[in-house]
C-alpha cells in the first residue's frame, strides 16, 4: 500500500506542479465563457447598415413605404418579446439582479441592425437602370466616406403587378439586407392579394399581428400547475454535468494513457517494476490522476460558484438547490468513481504497449467512436429522459456514467439507478481485471500492439 500511495504521489506531483497544466486547467472555463459571449459581442458590434430604399416608377408606389413599416414592425415586435423574456428571467431570479444581467445580451440580439436614411438626391434623380446603378455603386465603394457613405441600395420595382427588388450591398457576402427585404415584400403582396379578394387589410394586419399566449403546465413542477425556469433547471444541469463528467473522466484517462506510454519508451516503467509489483504500479497511477481530475473538478466547480455569486446570486441560490436536493451531487460522485475506473485502467493498459501515440491509434480509434455516442444521445436524455433509447443504453456500462448523470434530475425509477450502478462497477471490476493482466504483460513487452496482441496478453495474463 506504501508504495502504491508513493507512486500516486509522484504520478499527481509530475503534472500538478507544472505551470503547462494550470493553465489548461484554467483555459477550459476562459473559453468556456468566450464561447457564450462572443456570438452575443459580434451581433452587438455588429454596425447599424446605412440603407436607402428608391422606387423605380410609379408602378413601384407603395413598396418602400411597406419596406419601411415592416422594419418598425420587426422592431416593435423584438422589443416586446425582449421585455417579456427579462420579465420572466427576473421573475425566476427572484429579483432585479437576474434581469438586469441578461439585459444587455438580449437587447444586443435584436435585429436586423439596419435602419432607413434618406436617398440622395442624385440617386432619386437619375434614370432608372445604368445611370441609377452607376451613382449607387459610388455610394457604396470606397470613393464616399462619412456619413454619406450607404450600405446597402434597394430599387423596388414590379414585375407583371408582382413586387421585385435590386438590393446593391457594399459588402457582397452580407445578405441581411436582401433577406429582410425579400421578407417585406413577400407580406406586402400577400396584403396586396388579400385586399383585392376583399379582405379588410386591417383584418390581414391583424390576423398577422396577432401572439397566442401559451402556458406551459405540469404536475411535477414546483408549483403544482406553470412550468417556471426553476422547474426547468434540474434538465440542464444534469445534461452539463454529464458534460462535465465526460471531459473529467477522458482527460484523466487520456493523461494516464500518455503517462505510462512516456514511461515506457524511456524505460523508467522497467525502473518502478524493479520495485514494485505490477498491480501497485497500475493502482498508483490510477489513483494518482484520480487526483489530480479531482483538482480539475474543484478548480472548475470553484471558479464556477465564484462567478455566479457574483455576478448572479440569485441563480446560484437556485442551482444549489437543485444539486443539495435529490442527491444529484453524490449520483455525480459515484458514476464519476465508477466510469472514471473504467477507462482509466483500459487506458493505462493500452499505453503499457505503447511507446508513441501512432502506436494506439489501432485501439483509440474504436474506442472513441464509442465515446462520441453519448454525447449524442446526452441531448435526448434531457427532453425525454425515459425514451427506450436512452433507457436501454444506460445499462450499457460504457454509457451508463455519462446518460445516468444526466437522467438523475428526471428522478428515474430506483430500480434504474440501483441497476445501473451495480452493472457499471460489476463491468469496472471486470476491466480492473482485464487491464491489470494486460499491463502486467505489456508492461515488459516489445511486441506492437494490436487487437490480437492485446487479446493473447489478456488470456495469458503474462
């Protein structure tokens, strides 16, 4: 046992104390956050485009006004969804501190950012076709800058009574422009249609208008009857704490498969074996990245609670709720223990054949594949955990750590959760087996690895 402890020790000291692993440790919650805010910083910065709206005729009469009534419409209509969508957020927050944080990332998603300015006067006052198209080119090239400078011209016009457009951008690949304007003049002529078939336009208008109020109900939420976003947060956060466990478990996985790989190619793997048993070697390095995953998960859980906190306490009243309540965070510890035991010692039992990472590929590969499937199915769990699919793969031991965590919110029935635990450390128990008879044997082995190798040292255990 002492000198299992002692290569644990040195197995969670060769990469603790390295400055390499803090700062991958840390990089995963930065980019987490970058990942969430850059999409809403690159709407936000987004420029307002410059847009200018001329009708080509008089038969065009009518579409640029309809254009521009459908941008106040499209506006009206964002910002009425955006107060309703802060007033149910600050609601479930339980106060002002939750809606006014989303506040801004709301508001930053309203759109199209555009707006309507006035044409020139040369370009109202040229003739349709070339001699129009030519002053819009200037206008949108580099030869005008400042204010008079346009992002985008559209000439209406009508084609057999049907509205058409020419939308000239400055920019050829934005077409947030032609969009919205193909949009405008689709509702326009279907206004057009219906008033000539004799239905009041207003009717049309407001039939078009018109948001039914939908109440989501439930039995199971807290209140009894109206679904609320507390009722909702159980789901998403078991579908991140799988997440979550997956990236735990193969990261230490993975760093105990390059460990021994290292080790091996540089012999000190034939060192520790001079004194210690091949068992105690294994049990180390298991528990020893066991470890040091178990810094990464209190580093990432402490920066996590640090930041809701602060910036959103009343979210993190309600998420240790969720995680003190049912159990949830000691389902979390024990398929963590248990899928963790898993792939840590097939891992390590396949870099005990190894001496460069090319030379694993021939397993790694189905391996991983088999990894990416509940990742997948992870997503169905938290809209419908009882699913066949996902109840049938969750006894599937290599599946069960990840889809159960993220089932646990759903209160499945006991006999799942007890069923499922004892299958995966029945199944963790056979791999401790398998894998210590094939790192004993890989262990002092130049053979290549191979699925027929890795089978024969299993059987001969030697």
């Amino acid at each position: 046992m002492k000198r299992t402890l002692l290569i644990a020790r040195r197995e969670f000291a060769a990469y603790a104390k390295t400055v390499g692993f803090w700062l991958s440790l840390l990089a995963f919650p930065i980019f987490g956050v970058l990942g969430g805010a850059i999409p809403v910083l690159m709407k936000t910065s987004e420029p307002i485009r410059q847009v200018v709206v001329v009708e080509e005729g008089p038969q065009a009469s009518g579409l640029a006004a309809a254009v521009q009534n459908a941008l106040r419409e499209d506006q009206a209509r964002r910002e009425k969804r955006r107060q309703e969508a802060e007033a149910k957020i600050q609601a479930a927050a339980g106060g002002t501190a939750g809606g006014q944080a989303a506040k801004g990332a709301l508001s930053g998603l309203d759109g199209p950012r555009m707006t309507f300015v006035a044409p020139p006067a040369d370009l109202t006052a040229a003739a349709p076709g070339e001699a129009r198209e030519e002053i819009a080119r200037r206008y949108l090239g580099d030869e005008v800058a400042g204010p008079d400078r346009l992002d985008a011209v559209v000439l209406l016009n009508r084609a057999d009574g049907q509205p058409t457009a020419r939308v000239w951008s400055r920019r050829a690949t934005d077409t947030s422009v032609e969009r919205f304007v193909r949009t405008a003049l689709k509702d326009e002529w279907r206004r057009e249609v219906f008033r000539e078939a004799g239905i009041d336009a207003t009717v049309v208008s407001t039939t078009e208008a018109f948001q039914p109020e939908v109440t989501t109900l439930s039995p199971k939420s807290a209140s009894g009857g109206e679904v609320s976003f507390r009722d909702q947060l159980p789901g998403i956060i078991g579908l991140v704490s799988g997440f979550i466990l997956w990236s735990l478990i193969i990261t230490g996985a993975s760093i105990l498969l390059n460990s021994v790989m290292e080790e091996k190619s540089n012999k000190i793997l034939e060192v520790l074996l001079s004194s210690a048993s091949a068992t105690e070697i294994l049990a180390g390095k298991v528990l020893g990245v066991a470890f040091l995953t178990m810094t990464v998960l209190l580093v990432w859980g402490g920066i996590g609670a640090a930041g809701l906190i602060a910036g959103l306490p009343q979210y993190a009243g309600m998420i240790g709720e969720v995680l003190l309540e049912g159990g949830l965070l000691g389902y979390f510890a024990i398929y963590a223990v248990g899928g963790y035991l898993m792939y840590a010692v097939l891992f390590a039992a396949i870099g005990a054949f190894c001496e460069t990472p090319r030379d694993a590929q021939t397993l790694m590969g189905p391996i991983m594949m088999i990894l990416v499937v509940p990742l997948l199915v992870m997503q169905m769990a938290i809209r419908t955990p009882d699913a066949p699919v996902v109840q049938i793969m969750s006894w599937i031991p290599f599946f069960t750590p990840f889809l159960m965590s993220a089932r646990a919110p759903s209160d499945p029935p006991m006999i799942e959760i007890v069923g499922t635990m004892a299958g995966m450390f029945a199944f963790a128990l056979l791999m401790v087996w398998v894998a210590g008879r094939a790192f004993r044997a890989g262990a002092l082995s130049d053979v290549k690895l191979s699925w027929k190798a890795f089978g024969a040292a299993i059987g001969r255990g030697r």
